[in-house]
C-alpha cells in the first residue's frame, strides 16, 4: 500500500523553460515499475495467507514431545523410556527406576485454577499426566521446574492444545 501511494503521489511531468510542464517518459515508467512491485508484493502476501495455514501438531507428535520429556535412554539397548519404568519395552531387560531430577530453579508452568474442585482436579490430572508438580499454591498449580525454556513451553503448548488450559510460563529463580 505504501508503493502504491508513493506512486500514486509522484510528479511525472518536468517543467520547460517557457513555464509550461510536460509528462516526462522516465519518470512514467519509474511509476509504473513502483505499482507493478507493489502489486507482485500484495499477490505474494495474499498468497502466503491462503496457504501459509498454522501448522497442527498431530496426537502422535504431541504424543513423542511429552514422552522426550519423560524419558531416559535404555542401558541395554539405549531406546528412550520412561524414567519410572522398570522394564524396557523394547529389549525386555529390567532396569532400575529412575527418579526424575527436576532441578531447583528454571522455567516453570503455571496454571491458575478456582479455588477448590477445580484446583484439586486439575492438579490430579497433572500428576496423573506424570508432570513434576511439586510444589504448588492454591488457586495456582506449578508444573515445573524445567531447565529449558523450549520444555517449559512444549508443556504449555501441550497442555493448552490437549487440555485447553489457560497457562503461562514463569521463571522461577528458586527463591
């Protein structure tokens, strides 16, 4: 649009030396080139709306970002497990659980909630989620801490496209 209106407001003509003004041909094409660009440069933008859609994760990527955050390597066969597993599922061998290490400060989820019914079950569904949900004030629960930011903003992602919960991310400095 900017284009368009400085080409729109250009002067095409020049004076003569007797006072009067003529269309000067230079100039006219400078014109033309200015609104023939714009044009290209909103058919470009156009397109780019039409098929430059928001990309959808599907359940099964959803499915796999959650998994690498819970997960450890097999040391049997190096497949990714989850941390409270005690048999690989994919070479059978028992292997020791392990505790997840959520570290002291970092990134962190918050989720606010009604105080009540609605605090208790969304922290049961968190925990049943398997999600570090330590330590948590009501009416707000506290998913964290991750040491990422980008984990920290999967689990919102995931939690706001899977659970449709309203969640923001928060440094938590350990304090």
């Amino acid at each position: 649009m900017i284009a368009v209106i400085g080409a729109m407001a250009m002067d095409v003509s020049v004076s003569t030396g007797m006072g009067g003004r003529v269309n000067n041909i230079g100039l006219m094409a400078q014109q033309q080139n200015y609104l023939i660009i714009a044009a290209l440069i909103a058919l470009a933008g156009l397109l780019m709306m039409i098929f430059g859609g928001k990309k959808q994760l599907s359940s099964e990527q959803l499915a796999s970002i959650m998994e690498a955050n819970d997960s450890r390597p097999c040391p049997f066969c190096a497949e990714p497990i989850k941390h409270a597993a005690i048999k690989c599922k994919h070479c059978q061998a028992d292997v020791p659980a392990a505790e997840r290490q959520t570290p002291s400060k970092g990134w962190t989820v918050r989720v606010p909630c009604r105080p009540g019914d609605e605090y208790a079950t969304t922290l049961g569904n968190l925990k049943a989620q398997d999600l570090p949900v330590d330590k948590s004030e009501d009416p707000i629960v506290v998913v964290g801490p991750y040491d990422l930011k980008v984990a920290a903003f999967d689990v919102q992602r995931i939690l706001q496209e899977r659970h449709s919960l309203f969640c923001d991310l928060y440094y938590d400095d350990g304090r």
